[in-house]
C-alpha cells in the first residue's frame, strides 16, 4: 500500500482496476483507494502483471502492507493469496476456542471492533468472530453488548435516551479524530487575532464583477495570496515541529480547508508564494471541485507547510482553528462584515471588516511573533493593490 498522504496510515481498497492474470504498463490505473483524504486512483509506477490480489474489495491496508503479488516478483510474508471476488476461507476452529481467541491473546479485531469495545467498555476477548478467518468485526462486538449496542453497566443509562443509531466514521473521518486529539494533547497552543480592513478587496471583486469578468478571485484567495506573502518574510511559520527540533521549510505550500458532505480535506496551494493572484485563484478552485467531487490526485494532499481555514461563507465572525501536526501554524479566517469607523475630522464610515486568528505552536514561534505575523498580513490585505501584482 503507498503512502497517499502525508498523514495516511492506512486506507480502504474500493476496487481493483486490473484482474489477476492481466497485464499493465507505467500510468496505469491500478486500483481506487479510499485514504484519509480523500477517494484516489493509484497509478502503476513500472510495468507489470498481477499474480494475485492479497486484500480484497473493501479491505484495509496499512502503508507498505502488501496488497497484491506480481509475476515473477518475491511473494511477501502474508498468511494467504485471496483472488478479487473470493472469500477468505476461516482456518479450521478447534472446540476449545470455538472461534475465540486463547487468554491472554490479542484477539484478532478490526480497528472499527476495537473502537467500538472501547466506546462500549467491552472486552473483546469471548466474542466470537464472523469476519474471514474468524476476525470480529464491529457488528460482532454490537452483537456481544446487547440490545442497543450498550454493556450491562450502560443499559440502564442508554434505555432513558431512546434508540441509538450507531454511524461508523470512514476513513477520513476517524484520522481527522485521530489527528486532531494528537494536536489538542501535544500541542501548547497560543492564539492571536486582528481585524483587518477588506474594503478595498471587497471594491475590486464588485468592481470585475460588474464588468462581468468570470473566475474573479474571491476574498479568501486574497488571503492565501498575503499569508503566503507572510510566510515568505517569516519563515519560521513556515516551519514544522519534528522530533525535538524546528524544521523550517524552503518552499511555501499553503493548505486550504475545505468542507465536504462527511469530511474536512486540505488540498495544498504549492508555492503559493510564487504564484500571482489569478493563478492561486484558478488552483484553489480546482482543488476545491476536485476536493468535493473525491477526484483530487495524491499530489494535492501532500506537503502543505500552513493551512488557511475559512468559515466565512456561512457567517461566522470568528473561530479558533486546530493546528495539523507537524505544521506550526493555522489561520482561521472569519467573515466579512460591515462596522463603523472614524473617517477623519470626527465623520464616521462604515467599512469591511474582517476578522483573523492565528493559532501557533508555542514550542516554535511565541507571541510577539504571531503579533507581528498578524500585522504584516493585515497590510497586505490592506493594501491589495500590491497583491494582484
């Protein structure tokens, strides 16, 4: 299984593209897989035949797990070869264990029957496993707990709230989880927050649409350009907190959050530093179709250096973004809103307003810098002129 994504540790196979027996070249579709990210195709890096596929349809692998065997290739150390499209015979089950696993023993679970024995205080030594080769699956573990999905010590409990309806996280959804309790409990966060004036932008977007000029970059695009802009001058943003030291990057790959029906991705803006503003305006809304429509390549989701997070779309004034490990810095962007202020020989005007937090990893950067982070990327916007050059 390859590495997909920076932050993928395993993923589900959703379909094999190619059948045991055939034969495929360099840039080949292999198979689909679905990652933490996002849906993608794998492509054949060198040219090839399958002898056998090792996880069938719907499977989990974990990265560098074996997944299939070539012709002539060194077969992997794996229990068995299971073709596309057939069960996984269970290995014979001796009346002592009637399909248990022994005392003692880590018994043979998905990580979805883990989870929910945890969620459930369950233990999953006696339950026995439906799954191929006797492995217990989540349904098994409902199973074992009783009617509501509940232990003996909740029942009670669950009975007062009335029928549960359990949802499985994909993927996705539970290496976000994942992901984002390791940023909550190794992280010491600090945040900072200004307002900046977007008057001016907002001027320039009306200004070309009244013109009637398609693909107008929107106010967020404005802001990916002046962070990137930032990130370029302060470079110790542009950094990563790794193994007990400060890695500052060369390059500056701006990743922008993005809501889909049942997951949050973060497609990555590369070099956004270099970009002109039309040009990150064009990427950004082809990563955001791409994003919802699960089509964005690998390359999309690897090596984002800082992330921008907007909500301003759905009239949030403000919020406090989580930090993606190991990046050492996220920028929560709020929405535009009118407010009056001082125009000069006591007059008042009503402006744009837009409010910015900056949420920073206190082991790489501290809060003068943030300030000063912050300050400049505030003139920017500011000052948009200087950002569509």
């Amino acid at each position: 299984m390859p590495k997909l994504s920076d932050s993928m540790a395993d993923a589900v196979i959703l379909r094999w593209l190619k059948a045991p027996g055939e034969s495929f070249r360099r840039g080949d579709a292999l198979l689909e897989v679905e990652t933490d990210k996002a849906t993608v195709v794998y492509e054949a890096e060198t040219d090839g035949t399958f002898e056998a596929i090792l996880v069938p349809e719907g499977g989990t692998a974990s990265v560098g797990q074996p997944i299939a065997t070539l012709v002539g290739g060194e077969p992997p150390a794996v229990p068995a070869v299971v073709p596309v499209g057939r069960d996984v015979a269970a290995p014979a089950v001796s009346p002592a264990t009637n399909g248990t696993p022994a005392a003692g023993s880590r018994p043979n679970a998905t990580p979805v029957a883990r989870r929910t024995a945890l969620e459930l205080g369950l233990s999953l030594h006696g339950v026995a496993g439906t799954g191929p080769g006797g492995r217990i699956t989540g349904d098994d573990v409902r199973r074992a707990a009783g009617p509501g999905g509940a232990g003996p010590a909740q029942a009670a409990t669950m009975e007062r709230r009335g029928d549960v309806t359990v949802i499985e996280p994909t993927p996705t959804q539970a290496t976000i989880a994942r992901r984002m309790s390791q940023s909550a409990t190794t992280i010491p966060v600090f945040t900072v927050s200004v307002d900046a004036d977007v008057s001016q932008i907002l001027a320039q977007r009306r200004s070309k649409q009244d013109e009637g000029r398609p693909g107008a970059p929107s106010l967020n695009d404005f802001v990916v350009r002046a962070a990137a802009l930032v990130l370029r001058e302060l470079p110790r943003f542009n950094a990563s907190w790794v193994n007990g030291r400060v890695q500052v990057h060369s390059r500056v790959n701006v990743g922008i959050a993005v809501s889909t029906d049942d997951a949050l991705l973060v497609p990555v803006v590369t070099d956004a530093d270099r970009l002109s503003l039309d040009r990150i305006a064009a990427e950004t809304r082809r990563l955001v179709a791409a994003a919802r429509g699960r089509t964005l390549r690998p390359d999309d989701l690897q090596g984002a250096t800082f992330t921008v997070s907007n909500l301003g779309m759905f009239g949030v004034r403000s919020f406090t973004a989580i930090v993606d490990p190991p990046q050492a810095a996220i920028l929560a962007v709020g929405g535009a809103r009118r407010e009056p202020a001082e125009a000069g020989a006591g007059a008042v005007a009503f402006r744009d307003v837009m409010t910015l937090t900056l949420s920073c990893d206190h082991r790489v950067v501290y809060g003068a810098d943030g300030a000063r982070f912050l300050a400049r990327l505030r003139e920017l916007l500011e000052q948009p002129l200087a950002l569509a050059l």
